[in-house]
C-alpha cells in the first residue's frame, strides 16, 4: 500500500481582511502592484505644475527639504512657509470629486486615508509649533493656473525679483522668453 505524504499544519498568518461585497479587482495581484509600484512620491504633476508656476513668478525654493517639519514637497528657507502639495484621492480631499474610496477592499483603503490625514494634521501642526507657515495646494487647484498664482502670491508675498513678473500660464514660459524665436530666447 502506498501511503499520502503526511501534511503538516504550518501556521498561517492572514495579511488580508476577509473579502467585503464589492466588484472584485478587475487587475490581477501583480498587475496591481506593479501599477501601485509605479505611483511616485515626489515630482508628481501636480508638483511640477506649482514648481513651474512658482519659478514663473520668481520665487526660488528647496525640494523634499528634511529641515522643515514633515519635509514639506516646497520650503521658503528664509521666509520660513512651506507648501505641501497633496493628491485629492490619497489625502482625500473633501468635497472633491477625486476624492473616492475604492469599491474593493474598502475598509483597507479608509484605514489607509484616515492615517494619511492624521500624518496630514501631525505635519501641518508641528510647521505651526516650528515657527514655518504651511498651505495645502490639492491637486484639482492646479487645474487653473491664473488662480493658482495669484493663492501662492497671496501666500508668499513679493519677490526680490525688481520689476513686473510677466507669466505667460498658457505656453509655460516665464520672463525673457520669446515664443516667436525658434529656441524660445528673446
């Protein structure tokens, strides 16, 4: 007679909850990782929107700066104001239709907004006790530029810069730019 292979029982350590009524995934297990890989931390779009606008109006800052409380996305070292730059759907913000909690997993994903915002409000408290003054820039206010320049003028106040800030927020060309010459230099 021969005999199954004995089977031990191995511990198992459950890293999921158990599955909500919801839509399953319609991406496989490494598909999703691979996209979730893919998800930047720092110069994302909207990041780079306000650095080009912000460079426009002629306002020099530091990136990711580790010296400010919550290594704000923007810090004004000299002025002591830092911007950080927030995505509606990963700090959720209110009111806004990018703001959803996916149909899958959704006590996973309302655990993970709710310590997003709890480090949101950490962060932004400790600039406050620090001496820095931060803002919030969502993700949906870089849509229109023209509002987002005069909000961060408002914030920062006047440049150094001598002279009259011209911003051309169609074609993303600051001051000394000529769009007639063929490499942009006028």
């Amino acid at each position: 007679m021969h005999e199954a292979p004995q089977q031990t029982a191995s511990p198992r350590i459950l890293l999921t909850e158990p599955c909500e009524e919801a839509m399953p995934d319609k991406l496989t297990p490494e598909a999703r990782s691979a996209h979730m890989g893919r998800i930047k931390r720092a110069n994302t779009k909207p990041e780079l929107i306000i650095r080009k606008v912000l460079h426009g109006l002629g306002y020099r800052f530091r990136l990711q700066w580790k010296g400010a409380p919550g290594r704000p996305d923007i810090a004004f070292t000299s002025r002591r104001k830092v911007i950080f730059v927030h995505g509606c759907f990963w700090h959720q913000h209110e009111g806004c239709r990018l703001a959803h909690v996916p149909e899958t997993r959704r006590s996973f994903w309302q655990a993970k907004f709710d310590r997003n915002r709890a480090r949101d409000a950490r962060d932004f408290a400790r600039c406050r006790e620090e001496g820095w003054e931060p803002i919030i820039i969502w993700e949906c206010e870089t849509k229109d530029r023209s509002a987002l320049a005069r909000r961060l003028q408002a914030f920062l106040g006047a440049t150094k810069f001598r002279g009259p800030v011209i911003l051309d927020l169609v074609s993303g060309l600051g001051r000394g730019h000529d769009r007639n010459q063929p490499n942009g230099v006028g």
